[in-house]
C-alpha cells in the first residue's frame, strides 16, 4: 500500500524528496508496528513517536506523512478511520530567520573566493538555504 501511496503522491507532483522522505517514515512506521501501516493503531503510532531521540520537529513532520497517508487510505476505502485521533501533537516554534549582518557578511566574502563565494552570495542576497544552494 506504501508503494500506491507514493505513486499517488508523485501524480500530485510532490517533489522527489518529500516522497522518500514519505517512503522512510511509513516504512519504519511499518517495521515498529510489526504488520502493514495500515493496521497501526494509536497506540502504535503514540509509542513510535515518543521516542525520546526524537525532537519535536521531527515529531511534527512523521505526523504529516502519517495524516496524509491515512486520509488518502480513508478516501479509498482502505481503512474506516485514521489512528491519528488523539494523538498528541508536538507544539513546535516557528522558525525565525537569522540574516548575518553586513559587518560580518563583508568579512566572509573578502576572505572568501571561488564557489564560497558564490555560495554566501546565494544565501545572502538570494535567500537561498544550504540545502537549496547545494542542489
């Protein structure tokens, strides 16, 4: 069922990334549970998330792909209803940019060159993040 999931998922054009992103938690969702992720109860959904290695974005984001996977098996008839009632939901701050200053931006590019440069160029006057520059 992952498998038609995620082919569902790449029809409605989610980038690759998502998708395995996707892929690895339903999997390990699966492997926790011991039986098809379909089958996960509350309790197998509560216990995986409560690992205490995991931050609370981290928890935020595996409840994403759990919801968007159970309500696209609600609406083909798969499961009657979704696990993820009553689940606890982390509270996570949102994140606040940090701009370098001009000070310091000014000391990194004249002791920078090449594709350093380049690269704080991206983030500084682009906005770009080090995932995206990197791509």
């Amino acid at each position: 069922m992952i498998d038609t999931f995620l082919a569902y998922q790449r029809a409605r054009n989610l980038s690759p990334g998502t998708i395995a992103a996707y892929r690895r938690t339903l999997n390990a969702l699966e492997r926790s549970c011991g039986a098809s992720v379909l089958a996960a109860t509350r309790d197998d959904v509560a216990t995986y998330l409560a690992r205490p290695e995991l931050a609370p974005v981290t928890r935020a984001a595996y409840l994403s792909a759990f919801s968007s996977f159970f309500s696209w098996a609600i609406d083909e008839g798969l499961v009657e209803s979704s696990p993820l009632r009553r689940v606890a939901r982390p509270r996570v701050r949102r994140g606040v940019p940090r701009p370098i200053s001009e000070g310091d931006l000014r000391t990194v590019l004249l002791a920078s060159e090449g594709r350093m440069r380049a690269w704080l160029l991206l983030a500084a006057c682009q906005g770009l993040r080090c995932i995206e520059i990197s791509r």
